[in-house]
C-alpha cells in the first residue's frame, strides 16, 4: 500500500467498508468485531488533539505577544464566522423551499429511529443560550475542561496562557521552548495515527452500513440529493467566491486538504483531522498564530455544513408534516438558529440537538427527526467534510486579513506537492 497516497488507501478502506456493511447488513455480529477497530482509531485522534490545540496556540498566541491585535483577530473571526454561517443558513432556506424535499412523501413509508439520546441531550443543555456561551468560555476547573473536551474554555486558557508567557519576555522562553517541542512531537504522533486511518475507516463505515442498509436510504433520496447538492453547491459557489476575493483557487485548496476531506468524509468527524488542518494550513502559508486560534475555534463557531443542513432539515419536517411556513415564521427560525448553532457548541451530536432545540419554537413537530435519523450519518458525512472546507479556508482569510499569509510558502508548498508545475 507504500505505493498509493493516503487518500487513495482510505478510499480503499470506504469502498471496502461499505461492500461488507452491505454483505453483513443486519447482521449484529459484524460490529462486535469491527466496532473496536473504528473506536481504538477515533480514540487515538482524541488522544492528540487536545495536546495539538494547546501547544500551537500557546507558541502562537505568545509569539504575537499583543493582546490588542489579538482582541482584533477574535472579533474579526467571529465576525466573519457569523456572516459565513448565516449565508449556510438563507441558502438552506431557499434551496427547501425551491426543491420541496419534503412534499408529496408518505409518513407511513419511513422508518422511524429512536431519538431518545439526542433528547436527553436537548433536556441537560436547558435553556443554554447565547450568553451562556460566552460564561462557559471561561473554566472554572482548567483540568474538568480537559477531560471533558471542551474545547472553547481550553482555547480560551491557553490564549491566556501565552499572553502570560509572552509577558514575561525572557523567562518565558524555556516555556515556549517547550510548548513548541510539544507541538512537534504530537505533529510526529499525528503522521504515525494517520497510517492507521484507512483500517479505522474501513471499521466505521462497515459498521454504519450495517446497520442502515442500502435501501434505507431511498424513500428520503430527495432529500439526501439535495442536501450534498447544497454542501457542493456551497464549498464550490459561497465559499469559492470567498477565496477567489483573498486570491486562493478554491481547486488548489481542495487538492492540498484531499485526504482530509476523505477521512472526514468517511469518519463523519472532523476532530478526525484537525491536526492535519493545523498543520497543512501553516505549510500553506498561513500565520502560526492564526491558524492555531482560528481553526479550533471554528470547530464551535463556523459549522457551516451544519447550519447548512439544518434549514434544508427543519422545513424538509415541516413539508412532511404539510406545515405551511410563512417567510416571518421562516425569518424566526433564521434568527433561532443563527442563536442556537452557536449556544450548544460543542455538544455530541450538535446538528440534531440544534434541531430538537429549535423546532418547537417555531412551531414544527420536533419528533419528525426520528424519520430521518436513521440516515442521518450519511447526511453527517457531507456536512463534516463543508465544516472541515469552512474553517481551512477561514485560517486562510484571516492570515490575509491580518496581512500574515507568506505566497511564497504557498507557491512552494504547491510545487511540492505538484498541484502548480515547477519552473
């Protein structure tokens, strides 16, 4: 397998994968042994990424050593986090409403799946708002926050931190010495896991195909079709425009994040690449700073195939159920979401809690998502890979924003990687 990159390997895991989820379909028994497989895999990129965000940001943040540019970077990002994921959002709407995913299908024809958890989750966040989220930034325990992986109050600690380091000026450096080792031996850690992703893929998809089947998934094809027409439609349009304004050829970006964008696709994680975003970024040109802040803070802020989805969802249900949505009630649940995608970050499962969340306050029947649970995680997977796209792309706008992206790293890296001949 030396001989193929590691895109092609984890394709190989995925097609493989699917053909034995779909030999064993219902079958139990194919997931007591592949289950452990996929586990031990998402296990070891949990193991690292914490480790990765703390380290690059704390190097990065102390590097800048400003707390007022820094202030600026935050703002800039959430800002344009908030207009990127409102243009998801109108554009989810107004593809529902063209294409009618929803109309004409018969409740009877759909299985239903149990929902239960993602309720039990709704029912702990509460009334966990916008503001709320802002509280939560801030930990109480730095050490409960790392073991429950929550990832803004861990970003928010280390920005602190390297503010810390950087003011100490020269004691600090033995710190930063270390932090930056750190961050080159966990980049090391990553490459080795990477060598295990095509198996882990293999084990997850498996598994995810054997419990769905194939033929699930045709009564709700209309709107499968349509939600990664829509996830297509916006990497390459939205956020190609986008790129095109900062001078980066969305093709190009597309080609260095290939096998990422495969591993996402097939894991429906994007935590499973999250050092490789890091990493890849900062070959590409991007500052170490911003990359190192604005990349894990989007993993909260700039879901973009996520809120994608959960407008096209939210009247695909309401369609099921023959609601009539007026443009005020579909205004009302622009705003709703826009709040609630951002004040349950972080929470397993987010796409559907938002839902759950969300739909009752605007008047559509919340129990319509156990008909389309069942398919859910093939939906997931389009939607990680636009999150995964969104946020590499984003570390890019701010480098250039701030007027720290090096083109010259760019080219090279490019060349390197033969997606632009060398001269």
């Amino acid at each position: 397998m030396k001989k193929f990159g590691l895109a092609w390997q984890i394709l190989f895991g995925l097609v493989v994968g699917v053909i034995v989820g779909a030999i064993f379909y219902g079958n139990p028994t194919i997931e007591t042994y592949l289950k452990p497989i996929g586990d031990v895999f998402i296990r070891l990129i949990k193991m690292i990424v914490i480790p990765i965000v703390i380290a690059s940001i704390v190097v990065g943040v102390a590097g800048v050593g400003d707390t007022k540019k820094l202030g600026k970077l935050g703002g800039k990002t959430i800002l344009y986090f908030e207009i990127i994921t409102t243009i998801a959002l109108v554009l989810g709407l107004l593809l529902a409403n063209i294409f009618q995913p929803g109309a004409g299908i018969k409740m009877d024809v759909l299985q239903k799946t149990d929902i239960q958890k993602y309720v039990d989750t709704t029912h702990q966040v509460g009334s966990h708002g916008f503001a709320d989220t802002f509280v939560n930034i801030v930990p109480s325990n730095l050490f409960e926050s790392l073991a429950k992986g929550d990832m803004l109050a861990i970003i928010f600690f280390s920005v602190m931190f390297g503010l810390g380091v950087a003011a100490i000026g020269e004691k600090g450096k033995p710190v930063l010495t270390f932090f930056h080792g750190v961050s080159e031996a966990m980049f090391s850690v990553t490459n080795q896991i990477m060598k295990f992703a095509p198996l882990g893929v293999f084990a997850l998809i498996g598994v995810t195909v054997s419990k769905f089947g194939i033929q699930s998934l045709i009564p709700l094809s209309k709107l499968i079709i349509l939600v990664y027409a829509a996830m297509i439609f916006f990497i390459v349009v939205v956020l190609g425009i986008m790129a095109r304004i900062v001078g980066i050829n969305i093709f190009h970006l597309f080609r260095v994040l290939k096998d990422e964008i495969i591993l996402a696709y097939s894991t429906a994680s994007s935590e499973t690449v999250l050092p490789k975003l890091i990493e890849k970024m900062q070959k590409l040109g991007c500052s170490k700073a911003v990359t190192s802040f604005v990349i894990p803070t989007g993993y909260s802020f700039n879901l973009d195939g996520s809120t994608l989805y959960q407008a096209i969802a939210a009247l695909f249900i309401a369609q099921l159920y023959g609601i009539h949505m007026p443009i005020s009630a579909q205004i009302t649940l622009l705003l709703t979401l826009m709040v609630t995608s951002k004040g349950i970050a972080g929470v397993p499962g987010v796409s559907f809690v938002v839902l759950l969340a969300t739909l009752g306050a605007v008047g559509i029947p919340a129990e319509g998502l156990a008909f389309i649970a069942g398919v859910d995680r093939i939906m997931d997977m389009a939607r990680t890979v636009v999150n995964v796209f969104g946020n590499s792309l984003a570390a890019i706008v701010m480098s250039k924003w701030e007027k720290e992206y090096d083109k010259d790293k760019e080219t090279a890296y490019l060349k390197e990687l033969n997606i632009i001949p060398s001269k």
